[in-house]
C-alpha cells in the first residue's frame, strides 16, 4: 500500500531500520543522523553525519596514537577488538571471516550494555 510514496521498497525493506527497544546503543537503528534524514530533516541529518563521521576519525586517531606510543614503549598494546566477534580463517575458503563468539543475546535479556562503548 502506497508503495509509490516508498521508493517501491517492500514492507520487508521498509521495516528493516526500524528502531527496536531494547537493543545496543550501537545499533545502527539508533543512529541519530539517519532518524533525522527518515523524518525529512535532511539538512539536520547531514550536519549530524559530520558530527559522527568527526567523533570517529578522533577515535581512530587515538587509538592510532596509543599504538605508536605502546609500540615506542615496547609496552603491549591491545588493539580494537569487536565486542561480540572475532576474526577466524574459514576453513574451507582460508578467508577471515567475522564469526560471533556470544554475548550479545545474553546483554540483551539483562538490559546491560556497559560494555558498549559511546558511538554515537
């Protein structure tokens, strides 16, 4: 129904990015910018955008930068690490995958997202 006004996306597609309670807070679903832009406030959504895309380029960087400096220490330096995935070589193609290692289901039944860091 009134596909026309939905880029003829189908119901599936259209329903894919809605918000969800009780997820991560680094669902992409809660992306500020893009709720902004899915409610036609589009010149919002692309200063917004700037905004994340400047918090994640200050994080890169200091993650950059505490690298080099545990590198010049000769001290260890644990490097960004997914949350709820790990890279492992598939076995058949020798390709590294990203392979779910657990956790998430088990933060969402207890609400407790402390472990997530703040991305948006």
């Amino acid at each position: 129904k009134h596909a026309e006004n939905m880029y003829y996306f189908s119901e599936l597609a259209l329903t894919l990015n809605a918000p969800e309670n009780g997820t991560a807070p680094t669902d992409s679903r809660w992306r500020p910018d893009q709720r902004l832009m899915e409610n036609g406030r589009w010149d919002e959504a692309n200063v917004e955008k700037q905004r994340l895309e400047e918090k994640q380029r200050l994080s890169r960087k200091r993650r950059e930068a505490e690298a080099a400096r545990a590198t010049e220490d000769g001290t260890p330096y644990d490097p960004y690490k997914p949350l709820w995935f790990e890279r492992k070589k598939d076995p058949v193609t020798q390709e590294l995958a990203h392979v779910y290692k657990g956790g998430y289901w088990e933060s969402k039944e207890k609400q407790d997202w402390s472990l997530c860091p703040d991305i948006f």
